[in-house]
C-alpha cells in the first residue's frame, strides 16, 4: 500500500534527481531496488531517462579483509573528498546482510559524521540472498547518484566472495585495504583480488603499528612486481596511512586523481565503462533467462522429481538438465 501511495510520475523524480533533492533520489533508488512490475517498469524508464545526465563521477570500489577498518577510513576519506567541496555518495555491496543480518546500518551508525555532512549521501545495501540482485540495484543507484550531482561514488564490499569481483566491474578505480600482521599478510588476499587491486593502503599505520605496516607495504610492492602489468599500463601503487591520525589517506585521494586523469586521457577509461555496460547487459539476460527458468510452471513440477532420480544415480546430470531445458524451449 505504501509503495503505491508514494509513487510518484518518472518526471517528479527527474526533476527531483536532477536538482539533487535527497528524498526523491532515496525514493527513485527504494523503486530501483522493488521487484514489483509496476516498480520496475516505473524505474526502467526513469533511468533511460537520467543515463545522459550519468557518467561524470569518479567511481571508487573499496575492499578489504575484516577488521580492516573500512567504514573508519571510508569516513575519514570521505570528509577529505567533501573538504574539497565535492559532492560523494556512499553505497555498498552485501549479498550476506540477509543471512546475517550484516554490519552495513551499524556502519552507517560509526559514519556518524559524514552521515551529517550535507555534501555526502549514504545508502545501505538492500538485504538479499543474491549477489546479482544486489549489484544490479547498486549499479542503478550509481547512476541515479551520478545523475544527482555526486561526483565521487565509493562502492564499498560489505560481504565477502564474489562481492570484489562484481564491485571491480562497475567502478574506475578499485582500493583494497590491507592490515599489517604477523608476517602472513599475503596469505589472507586472493592473488584474483591482488590482480585487481589499482592501489593498495595499508590501513591502522600508527604508534607501534606503523613499523609493521611500512614492512607488509614492502611485502605487496614485491608480491605485485610479479603480476604482468595491465592493459592500463598502471602500476599499482603500496601506501600505509592510518584514519586515527589521517596520515596518509590525502595521498590515496591524490593517487586516485592521477590515476583518473591517465586513464581518461589514454581512453582506457572510456573503453571500461563500454566494457561494464556491456557486462550488466548480459548479465541482466542471463538472470533474467534463470528467473523465467526456475519459474515456469512445469520446471516447477518437475525440478524434484528429476533431482532425486540423478541423486539415486537413475539419470545422468547432462540428460536431466537437457531435459528441463527441453520443456522450457517447447513452452
């Protein structure tokens, strides 16, 4: 009943959008984010109609292990991004919240001052048990943001797994944080997320930690001297820094702006963002085809029949999954 009452037509949250009214844009992203039909027809348009207003933010991903202190350094490199008189948007990636009731409110709690800074928005992931429903809704709302005026978007990983790998492919520049620890730091970060890494800070670089980060920030330098560089022709650059004393995130902010303005210059930039688009054009297809699949009616009937015949061994996988395949195609 709410969701119909507060509809609005696509050209109050145009307008909305456009002239940066934060009540609008949370209620054009909450629509985004609706599985009703009506919703999702409503948000289609509205975002066909903002894409030429879109693409002019820098997009930021952040990861990093737990305990890393994310949220603590997203606040403190937040306010040095607003300082600057920027306008940032904060959202997040957490295919595990609903399982687990996730830690992205209680972020948003210790983001507690740049939650009130008037030049930053907040917008916690939805809860949900799909990683691409999840980016799907996260990547209009970084387009609804880019329409609004932000003109820094940080897309931060909240859950683990493949969060880094669906979080890399909508955004420019992707930052992993790193801690100093007993000798094993690389043990802990996947070579994968290493490879996509675009910069890497070593976070908590203070008091008696901080000879133990400037030693883990050597250890990446060598680890990432044995990947081949990129089609970018970047190399990633190894920084401490630490958000109690501040020192240091500047220079991940100056690092980023380099690295911006190479990549537009050199079109690379462009290139990605083609590629990415693509990418989510594809993937809608293909999580779409697999709603429709699992949906239909006589794949419904049959999908437990025909699990329990090839787990008792009475039907090879391949010939079961042909055969569903078969009544999905006839019907």
């Amino acid at each position: 009943m709410n969701k119909k009452r507060n509809r609005h037509p696509v050209k109050t949250y145009f307008d909305g959008i456009l002239r940066s009214d934060r009540l609008l844009l949370s209620q054009a992203i909450t629509l985004a984010e609706s599985n009703l039909p009506a919703d999702q027809k409503l948000a289609q348009e509205l975002l066909t109609q903002v894409l030429p207003h879109t693409g002019r933010a820098i997009r930021i991903g952040i990861t990093g292990v737990p305990g890393v202190g994310k949220s603590t350094f997203i606040e403190v490199f937040g306010k040095i991004i607003t300082s600057l008189g920027k306008k940032l948007a904060v959202l997040a990636v957490d295919p595990s919240s609903q399982r687990t009731r996730g830690s992205i409110m209680g972020d948003k709690t210790r983001m507690e001052t740049l939650s009130n800074d008037p030049l930053a928005y907040i917008r916690p992931s939805p809860a949900g048990n799909s990683l691409g429903g999840v980016t799907r809704n996260t990547r209009q709302a970084l387009l609804l943001c880019e329409a609004a005026g932000y003109e820094v978007i940080i897309i931060e990983t909240v859950g683990v797994g493949q969060s880094e790998t669906a979080v890399h492919g909508m955004v420019d520049f992707f930052l992993l944080l790193a801690l100093a620890g007993a000798g094993d730091e690389l043990q802990g970060i996947k070579r994968g997320i290493m490879e996509m890494a675009d910069a890497i800070a070593i976070t908590k670089a203070d008091g008696q930690n901080k000879q133990a980060a400037e030693q883990a920030a050597a250890m990446y330098k060598n680890a990432l001297h044995l990947f081949p560089l990129s089609e970018k022709k970047w190399n990633p650059p190894v920084v401490t820094c630490s958000a109690y004393t501040q020192e240091g995130i500047r220079q991940v902010w100056e690092i980023i702006t380099v690295y911006h303005q190479q990549m537009q210059a050199s079109g690379y930039l462009l290139k990605n963002r083609q590629t990415q688009s693509l990418q989510w054009m594809y993937e809608t297809i293909k999580q779409g085809l697999e709603g429709n699949f699992y949906n239909h009616p006589q794949i419904q009937a049959q999908l437990p029949v025909i699990e329990q015949e090839v787990i008792n061994g009475q039907l090879p996988a391949l010939t079961a999954a042909l055969h569903l395949l078969s009544l999905f195609k006839v019907s």
